[in-house]
C-alpha cells in the first residue's frame, strides 16, 4: 500500500520552515487556542480557511461540510459552534459559501444523487422557494446566485440557534458574518451586514425573510 511519503516528506519541510521563521511557534501553539474567529465553509478541497484569509494555524477555528449548511439538527456544526461561543469566546463566525459549489448545483438538479440529497434538502426547498428568480437566469449564474441565497440562510440558521441566542442576551460580542469566496480571483465578497444581535422574522415567508436579508446592505 503506498504510504503517501510524498505527502510525509511535504509536512516535515512545512514544519521546518516554520520553525525557521519562529522556534518556539509550536510549542506557543500547543499550549494555547485562542482564535477570534469561526469559519463555517464548504469542504470543497479549492476553499481552504486559513490559506484564503491569510491566517496562521491556530489563528481561527474551522467546521466545514458539502455545501456549508447549518442545520439546528446537525450536532456536529451545533458542537462546534458552541465550543467557538461558550469556550473560545470568539467575536466573529463566518459563514462562507463559494461561487460554482456542487453540492449547491447538486440541489437545483433535477435527478438523484444518493444519500448527499438528503444532506442538500434544505439548499433544494430554498431553490423552489427562489424559483421565480432563478428561472430567469442561466444555469451557472442561477448556480451562483443560489450559493448567495444558501450562505445567507445559513448565517440565518446560525443566528438562531440557542447558542448564539444565550450569548447575546448575556451581552456577550459576536458578529456572524455573510461571504461568498470566488474560485476565479481568490477574493471574497461579504453579502449583508452582520448580525450583530438576536433576527425576528417570525411573521412572513421563508422567502421574505431570505429576500431581507438580501437587500439589507
């Protein structure tokens, strides 16, 4: 079996020139995590975190899955986010999608995928509730502005979520942030304002929640 030397070779380069720069950084890193940030992404391998904001390892605490979607019954994403609020004590949780996502082109297609369509129901009911809009574009502009529509749901999701909830009632600072990153320049696009405290829209559709959202900034 091969055994990836390769990629072992890779990491003990890496390892050196960071000790080049600095020798006590991990011995620093290892006895210390205080980032000021939660990144919520997609595990798409072409967004890595750290790499596209310019942070260092240690310098921001990461959940990612297909198509970076917060669902309140996922206790994965609700751990993390609840380790980042009530333990880290983060300031700032983004939320960022990406223009040509699959799993979010996955969602607006009309045939089965396997078990990932379960995982993208949610993506799917925001694409018939957009309907009328996105049948009027293009197949990869419609892909694109449902990756815009689908992270401003998800800050949506994580806003309403008990954690964050609790933690804005005890005044604690946290901003959720909206950002679609781009696959064709490397720049980031943040898409409404922050939530800075607790949203209400328990009157009206999904839908004129999402397009509040949307025209807010």
């Amino acid at each position: 079996m091969h055994r990836l030397n390769y990629l072992l070779e890779s990491n003990r380069n890496w390892a050196k020139s960071i000790c080049a720069n600095d020798p006590d950084f991990f011995k620093k890193l290892a006895n210390q995590q205080k980032p000021e940030y939660l990144w919520i992404g997609c595990s798409d391998s072409r967004v890595p975190a750290n790499q596209i904001i310019g942070l260092a390892p240690g310098e921001i605490f990461v959940h990612r899955n297909v198509a970076n979607v917060v669902v309140e019954t996922d206790f994965n994403v609700l751990a993390v986010i609840q380790y980042a609020v009530d333990v880290l004590k983060v300031k700032h949780i983004i939320v960022c999608g990406h223009y040509g996502c699959g799993g979010v082109q996955a969602a607006l297609e009309n045939f089965r995928h396997g078990m990932i369509d379960n995982w993208l129901a949610g993506i799917r009911s925001l694409s018939r509730i957009h309907r009328e809009e996105l049948s009027t574009l293009a197949q990869e502009a419609a892909v694109d502005r449902l990756c815009e529509l689908n992270v401003l749901a998800q800050a949506r999701h994580v806003a309403h979520t008990t954690i964050l909830e609790d933690a804005w009632e005890r005044g604690q600072e946290v901003a959720i942030h909206s950002w679609i990153y781009s696959l064709d320049n490397g720049l980031i696009k943040p898409l409404r304002p922050p939530f800075t405290e607790p949203i209400n829209f328990s009157t009206g559709s999904m839908k004129d929640a999402v397009d509040e959202i949307a025209v807010s900034d």
